[in-house]
C-alpha cells in the first residue's frame, strides 16, 4: 500500500485536473514540496507553555526562558514536528484537516499520541536499565510523536470553519469553547458540529476528499495567515479581532491544554524536559 499510494495519488491528481477552452490545465498546480529546515527559534514568535504548572506562565519572564531553550534538544524535537508535517505529509488530509477527513484526523491524532505513549513506556525500561542513551533515543521520539499531534490540533482551527461557526454564538472571542480532538469531549463536539455545517477546506490533491460538494476551497477557508481571505476577515463584535487571531488564540489554548495533558499523563517528559516549552502557533508551509 506505501508503494502504491503515490501512484494512486498521481492518478488521481491527473484525473481532477481540468482543461480551458486551449486545452490548458485550468485546477491550480500541486504545489511544490516544502523545505526540511526548522528556523531558529529566536528567528520566529513561539508561545512559551508551562505544562502541567500550577501558576500560568510569567510573560515578564518570557525572554529570559526562551533563551534557555533555544538549545533544548526536546524543544527541538517537537518544534521540527511541527514542521515537518507539511513536509513529509504534505497530500494526507488527515493530517490537517483538510477535506473534511475529521475521523481520520481525530484517529491520527489519537494515534500519535499511542506513539508518545510508547515511546515513555520504552524509556521508563531504559531507565530501569541504566541505559542513558535509549532513555534520551527513546525520550526524543516521544517530543517528535507529540509534535506531530500538535500540528494536527492547530490545523483544526486554521483549517475548518470552527471559527465562522462560533463567533455568531458570543459575545467575547474568549467565550469560544477550545475544542480538544485528543479528548472524548472534543471528539463528541467535532461530531455534533458536523451536523450544524463543520466543514474544512477542500484541497484538490489532498486525500481522501470526504467534503459536501460545494465546500468552499482551503485557499478561501484557510486562516494560517492574517493575510488569507478568510483569515484577514475582521469581526466587528469581537473587538474587530481577524479570524486569523481568533484562530491563533484558539490554536494556542488548545496547545497549551495538549501539553499540559501530556506533562500530566507522562511525568518523565516534563523531568527530562523541564517545566516549559516553546513552539509556534500555526506553522503552515504547504503554500496552498
Ligand atoms: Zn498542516
């Protein structure tokens, strides 16, 4: 199946590209395939969490943690995660939250996170071992598993229209609920807001496609960036906030929410770790 699904996907673009009147291609074009590199994280704007802390995070102290953990291999790890989702698995809707494959996308996050639950339990028996190096191998896998959940939790907000669903039900962008994938309560949200018209963008090179016909295209859904069509959409009643900051504020609670879980659920993650953790809001490199 690996060795066929590049072949089903070539197929299948060939087959949904469509021709003008001079027997041009009209779709637009598979975009190309995004870099591998992860920039500094001094170079970009990154939230700094405290997971599982019992005190919200000190923004005045903010500089001064982040430069502690520029160099945090863990860090690292679930930072270029983040990134590399768009990479490796730029064409799986699932991953994003593309084409209204929400099953698929709860059941990968869920899956990661079994990953990251494997990867803890391989390193507590390396611990009993005495084994340093495959605590840290073990350890590092884990950040890298729930990074790519993160990914996956974030896109939820700049993929869908959860946000053009909930700002007409409030009357502070705060009251917006966080949906949590990860969590039975997000998972029974997510389907009960299917039935009220949740959708995600259709992205034609994305599979599977599991959209309504007539779902508006990512390009005209996506809020990853305030300069979207959607995302640059002002909503008055909020503050005049853009969907775009609604979305990140969204995205950044339910990270932090994510975090916190893991730190909870897996002790030594937070003890290798330390208590904080930097990475940014939306990375979307798929230039859709
Ligand atoms: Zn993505």
């Amino acid at each position: 199946m690996r060795l066929l699904q590049p072949l089903v996907i070539s197929l299948a673009m060939m087959l949904s590209v469509s021709y003008g009147a001079q027997g041009q291609p009209v779709s637009p074009q598979k975009p190309p395939k995004p870099p591998e590199d992860v920039p500094d994280l001094r170079t970009v704007k990154p939230i700094v969490v405290c997971g599982n802390c019992d005190q919200p995070f000190d923004t005045s102290t903010h500089k001064e943690v982040l430069e502690g953990l520029v160099s945090n291999k863990y860090v690292g790890e679930l930072r270029k995660a983040l990134y590399l989702q768009d990479t490796y698995h730029q064409f799986e809707s699932k991953v994003h939250f593309d084409n209204c494959d929400f099953d698929d996308g709860i059941a990968y996050i869920d899956s990661l996170l079994a990953e990251v639950d494997r990867h803890v339990t391989a390193a507590l028996a390396a611990q009993d071992e005495k084994d340093q190096a495959a605590v840290e191998a073990s350890v590092l896998n884990a950040f890298f598993a729930l990074g790519q959940a993160l990914h996956g939790v974030q896109d939820f907000y700049a993929h869908t229209n959860y946000v053009e669903l909930s700002v007409g039900q409030v009357k502070k962008s705060t009251d917006i609920d966080v949906v949590s994938p990860w969590k039975q309560s997000g998972k029974d949200r997510i389907k009960e807001l299917i039935s009220k018209g949740l959708v995600s963008g259709y992205v034609f090179w994305g599979f599977p496609q599991m959209c309504p016909k007539g779902t508006p295209a990512h390009a005209d859904m996506a809020k990853d960036k305030a300069t979207t069509p959607s995302g640059a959409v002002k909503v008055p009643h909020l503050e005049n906030r853009n969907r775009y900051q609604i979305a990140v504020q969204l995205a950044r609670e339910a990270s932090q929410d994510l975090i916190d879980d893991a730190f909870r659920k897996w002790p030594l993650l937070k003890e290798v770790n330390g208590k904080h953790m930097a990475f940014e809001v939306l990375v979307d490199r798929r230039s859709l």
